[in-house]
C-alpha cells in the first residue's frame, strides 16, 4: 500500500483517499472498532476513537509523518515497508491489551557492570531472568512477570497493601509450582538487583544539612545545634529518600532502545511551528545558542526540575510532610516525559 500521501497536503484528493484507506485498514485489524489507536498529530497515539472520530482528526490534525509502518494498527514489521523512523512507536505503553517484548535480558546486560562486585545478586537476577514463572510457561519468567506487576503498580498508584493482595490472589490462581512472589516486600526485594534502590539519608529538622560526608556522624546539627534523632537515637528527625540517578542515566545510555529514545528530539520530532514538545520552545533554543558545544550533542541530557507540596512557611494545611522533588528528562518522546491530554498551540498564538 502506497504511504505517500502521508506527506501529502490534507487538502488533496491524495490525502483523502489515503486517509480513507487507512481508517479502512485500522478498523479492520482492531479489536474493538470503536476503540482505534489514534496516530494523529493532537492525539499522537495516546487515545482510543470511533472509526469516524478517527477520520475526522487525521483531516483536522493531520498525521505524524513518521508513521511509515503502521504497526500500532496491526501491520507486521516483517513486511517490505521501511519502518525504521517509526520503529520508537513499538515501545509505547498506551495499548494495554497486548505486552510488548519485556527486555530483560537486555536490563541483565545493562546492570552486569554495576554488580560485578556482586556476583552473588547478578546470579540471582540471571536466576530470576531464566526461572519459569511455573513449570511450562513460556510467556513469563519470575523476573518479567514482577516487573509487568510492579509497573501496573507505579502506573496506577496502587498501594502496597492492595499490591501485596493481588499478588497472593494471583499465586493463588497460578500452579501450585509458580515462582510469584506472594509479598510486595518480596518483590522489592529482587527488584532492587536491578538497581531500583534509594539511599536513606539523615537531614537536619530545620533543613541546614544532610547527615552525610563530613557530617555522618555527628548527633546534632553543626549550624542550629538541633538534634539529629526524635527522643530514641535510633530514629531520625528528618530523611531524605535519594533514589541515585547517575546509575540510571548510565543504563538509559547502554539499553538500545533506551539511547534511540533520547536523541528522539533531533532525529524524529516534527518541525511545522506546532508546540508539541519542550524541543519547540524558543527556551530550548536559547541554550543550544548560548551553550552551543552542549547543544549540538543530542545526546546530551535536557533536565526539567519539579516539585509538589513545598511548604517552606508551613502556611498550608497539609497532613503528611513528603515533599517529592524529580528530574524529568526532556530528551525523551512526549509519551514518555509528558503528561496525556496536553493541549497543541501554534507558535505565532
């Protein structure tokens, strides 16, 4: 099938019919045809439309022009089309119906580096990444099954009671043989090997200092003199919860697909004057200009600090004292650093 009028202006009789026939095509291969993948430019595969919804939004927005495979609609990547420039679509985590390939022995590699000084716990992430979730599946091991859960967990913001509720309901339901652990805890456990671990690091109640370096011993702050601990010097006043991001941003770079995603701004990102991306922004071409050997390396690392619950007069009435702070790495493709339900302006508005 002809993909040229994917380039073509949305006013041309070539646009139409081509649009037609894809609409065609996609409802034909979908699952449920009121619910169709939507790859057009406002949507950008992140909402499910009616077959005329659909038709509607690819005349009005267009389509993205690097959708050359149409993959995400049931076509083969083993067919004559060219689908290298859409090849980042296949990991997207919109479609909930299907699982993609679960990467784990690419994460194995990844993480073999950081734990040559373990061997006992790179052997027990090799032992997890080949164990059978139950004697004869072939679709799961013990380590994929975990990260498929947890990952559920994290996205829908379970919490680790109804976490641990559901693991033991579905050990319940697998073979009596099954490797699933029946605890979040458990599960935790062989999801730091893979590095998901955080460092606890003691602060000062009135914010002055961590308790690290230099300060890691002392019992009382050096500034304000308070206390480091509450009445019992086991427990600490304050903590800092650091989830280290050094090793994270070493793995991104060693995982292929990882490394494609991050040079996503410069190779695959579509320039029409439209703000889709933080790429778009006249800020982002401030500091390609004023910083212009950081800025011609795609590669280099774009990140966004953010914030919620700061209260630094205590003048919200806030009930809990967690104040999360995270980098957002700009570099990636919006369905991976951005929120859905995001709104497309033109530059000139």
């Amino acid at each position: 099938m002809d993909r040229k009028w994917i380039s073509a202006n949305r006013l041309s009789k070539e646009y139409e019919i081509g649009v037609k026939e894809f609409v065609e095509f996609a409802v034909k291969n979908a699952k449920d045809p009121n619910r169709v993948v939507c790859p057009c430019l406002k949507c950008c595969f992140g909402k499910r439309v009616r077959e005329d919804e659909l038709e509607g939004h690819l005349v009005c927005n267009g389509i993205d022009q690097s959708y050359t495979c149409w993959i995400r609609h049931g076509e083969k990547k083993k067919g004559n089309i060219n689908f290298e420039n859409s090849s980042t679509y296949a990991s997207t985590d919109f479609d909930t119906d299907t699982y993609e390939p679960d990467r784990v022995d690419e994460i194995a590699k990844a993480v073999e580096e950081d734990l040559r000084d373990c061997p006992k716990m790179f052997e027990s992430l090799l032992s997890d990444a080949e164990k059978e979730l139950y004697n004869g599946c072939t679709k799961f091991t013990r380590l994929s099954a975990i990260l498929k859960l947890y990952n559920l967990k994290a996205s829908n913001g379970w919490s680790d009671k109804s976490f641990t509720e559901l693991l033991t309901l579905i050990k319940d339901m697998l073979p009596d043989d099954n490797e699933l652990p029946s605890r979040t805890y458990e599960a935790k456990r062989i999801l730091c090997s893979i590095g998901m671990s955080y460092e606890r690091i003691h602060a000062c109640p009135n914010d002055c200092i961590l308790f690290r370096n230099e300060y890691e011993l002392l019992k009382a702050c050096p500034k304000c003199n308070v206390s480091r601990y509450k009445k019992k010097e086991s427990t600490p006043a304050k903590v800092v919860w650091y989830f280290p991001i050094i090793p994270r941003f070493r793995r991104m770079y060693r995982s292929e697909e990882d490394s494609k995603h991050l040079t996503w701004h410069a190779d695959e990102r579509i320039r029409d004057g439209m703000f889709r991306h933080p790429a778009d922004s006249p800020q982002w071409a401030k500091i390609d200009h004023e910083y212009p050997e950081f800025g011609i390396e795609s590669r280099n690392l774009r990140l966004a600090l953010s914030t919620d619950g700061m209260n630094p007069h205590g003048l919200q009435s806030i009930s809990h004292s967690t104040w999360p702070v995270i980098l957002v790495i700009y570099n990636l493709p919006p369905w991976l650093c951005m929120k859905l339900g995001g709104v497309i302006f033109d530059k000139e508005e």
